[in-house]
C-alpha cells in the first residue's frame, strides 16, 4: 500500500523569502541563455541507454541538428538527454543543459558545453519555453508527458508565440494521438484543429523539416 500523503499543518513562514532564490534561477538561466543560437529542446527518457533505439536515434538527430545550425538544450541528463548532446556536441554544436536537482536519475552528463543547475521545476521550465525554437519529445515517462503538455497548454492558449512540437517515434506516440483524437476531441475536451500543434516524426530528417533558424541566425 502506498504511504498517505503527509501535508504540512501551517504555511512555512520562510516562504516569501523563498522569491528572492526563484530571482536569482530566473536571472542566472536568462543571462545563459539569451547567447545561445537557436535551442531546439529535446525532451525523453532519462533510463535509455547507449545500444538502445531510442538512445541511438536522439544521437543522430542531435548530430544532424548541430549540422544545421541548432543548439541542443536538455535537461542535462542521462538517456536521451546525454544521447542528444552527444551527438550535437561531438558533431561542433552548442549543448546546453538545464539541470535539475533530484534525488535520483539527474547527475549532468558529460557532453555538454554549459551547464544551469536549477533546484525549482517552474523555473527550468519557463526558459524551456522562452528560449527554444521547438520541443522535440522523445519516447520517455512523466516528466517528458509533463514538458509536452505544458509546451501544447502554452501555444494552444497563445501565452507563447507558437512553435513546433515534435513527437519523435511515430510508433510510440500514436496510441496517445488517437487517444487524443479519438476520446479527448470526441468528448469536446479539445477542438480536432488542436492536434495540429503536435507533429510526428520517425527521423531526424523530418525533425529538422519542422524546425526554422531565426532570422539572422
């Protein structure tokens, strides 16, 4: 049986103190970044390994991203995370990881070329949104369920500028696409437009066919 959860009895009165450390993420994470040639963010599973699948073709996409001129900005983990990077850096590209201190599954991986540690979810994540060009999500657990749906939240109710979503692994995500289409929009939770804003990809070729420089890049 699962142990109940266990809520604070009052407010910690340290609380409001607590703003000055979000300032302090906040401006460490804006200055990094507003340097950085057009970020793709890749988002997946922390546990693939090298020889797995999934490990080998975010590897390849990030080598082919770095050839074309992206920057790979991940969480600075293992799995897909370090799969990515490695390939961006190794091929001379600019890898940036937004670290985030857990208890488990989160040491840095060695293929990056700056490294923002953040101790705050809500922190890491607005410069997720703020400074990436597109979100590639790679098969992955909660925490990748969870940066994708925030990423759909935020363009479909225009609290961002649009950009590309991309669902890499057709074979993976189309049992939640239909989910979606099939149950979500059937029941009128969400328009059938609305799928538009997620994009299936099974190479990294037809990832980078989503992607944009910005101008000037």
């Amino acid at each position: 049986m699962p142990e109940p959860f266990r809520l604070p009895t009052q407010p910690d009165a340290r609380d409001p103190w607590r703003v000055f450390r979000f300032m302090d993420e906040f401006v460490v994470g804006f200055e990094a970044l507003a340097s950085v040639p057009a970020p793709v963010a890749v988002f997946g599973s922390s546990r693939a390994r090298a020889g797995d699948g999934v490990y080998e073709l975010a590897e390849r996409m990030g080598r082919l991203l770095a050839q074309q001129g992206f920057s790979v900005l991940t969480g600075g983990g293992p799995g897909v995370m370090e799969a990515a990077s490695k390939g961006a850096l190794e091929a001379g590209g600019l890898t940036v990881g937004l670290n985030i201190d857990l208890p488990s599954e989160q040491a840095p991986n060695p293929y990056l070329s700056k490294l923002i540690n953040s101790r705050y979810f809500f922190v890491r994540k607005v410069l997720f949104v703020k400074y990436s060009v597109g979100f590639v999500i790679a098969p992955g657990g909660f925490g990748t369920l969870d940066e994708l749906f925030e990423a759909v939240t935020l363009v479909q109710t225009r609290r961002t500028p649009p950009f590309p979503i991309i669902l890499l692994g057709v074979a993976y995500w189309r049992g939640l696409v239909d989910w979606l289409r099939d149950t979500v929009a059937a029941h009128g939770a969400i328009r059938a437009d609305e799928l538009t804003l997620l994009r299936l990809a099974d190479t990294p070729e037809e990832v980078v066919a989503h992607l944009s420089l910005p101008d000037g890049s």
